[in-house]
C-alpha cells in the first residue's frame, strides 16, 4: 500500500506540472514568435538597404536651403531640470488616486506610510524652491 501511495502521489505531481506547463505552452508560443519576428524585422533592412552614403545624404536639411550656422542648437538645462521636476511631482499625485480609493483596506499602516511619502516629497520640494530651481533665469 506505501509504495501505492507513492507511485499515485508522482503520477498526480506529474500530471500537475503538465497542467501547468499546458497553461504556460501559449505564453511561451507567443513568445517565441515575438522575439523572432522582431529580430526579423530589425534584419531585414540591413539585408535589403543599400547603404550609399554621399554628400548630399550627409548634409544637413532645412527645407531646402542651405544651414545657416550651427545645426544642433543647445539648450538650457533648465528646461531639462523643470521636466524632471515635473515628472517627480506629477508621479507624487498619481500614486496619491489608488492610496485615495484604497485607504479604508490599508489601514493605519497604509496612512502612516503614505504620510513619510509625502513629507519626503515636501522637503524635497521646499529644497529644490528654496535652491531657486522653480525660478527661470
């Protein structure tokens, strides 16, 4: 009778892993079919393109007139800094929706941590105004 046991509880280990590698098969299908065509697609145009660089292929564009002075102009790095800034903040207030509908299910755990959240997020903000980056040059 043990060794009954034995052989039945293997056969339904078995039967479960092909269960659940039988769920997994399409992901693993959809997968493979994924990472072929798109290394297909990344391939084909250094097979089909025929790469004849000249002059007037190199040269810069502007609607048909010549460039007139630097091509690439440069940028403040204000503009870089106000975007990052904005991303952090406008981030700061998406996690603020879920916490919102949320709040009843977490709990005080849920609240406290949220309020450090938060204070983290104010005296970062309070430093980054008081440093004058907020203000344009």
């Amino acid at each position: 009778m043990d060794c009954h046991e034995t052989i039945s509880k293997v056969a339904n280990a078995v039967s479960n892993a092909d269960l659940l590698s039988s769920q997994y098969l399409p992901i693993l299908i959809f997968l493979v079919i994924a990472i072929g065509l798109s290394c297909v697609i990344i391939i084909i145009p250094f097979i089909l393109a025929k790469a004849k660089p000249d002059h007037e292929k190199l040269s810069s564009y502007e609607c048909g007139f010549e460039g007139e002075g630097k091509v690439r102009g440069e940028f403040n790095v204000q503009f870089y800094l106000v975007a990052i800034l904005f991303i952090i903040f406008d981030l700061e207030i998406a996690f603020l929706f879920p916490w919102a509908v949320s709040l009843n299910k977490i709990g005080v755990f849920g609240f406290w941590s949220m309020m450090v959240f938060l204070t983290l997020l104010t005296v970062g903000f309070i430093y980054e105004w008081m440093r004058g980056a907020l203000e344009w040059r």
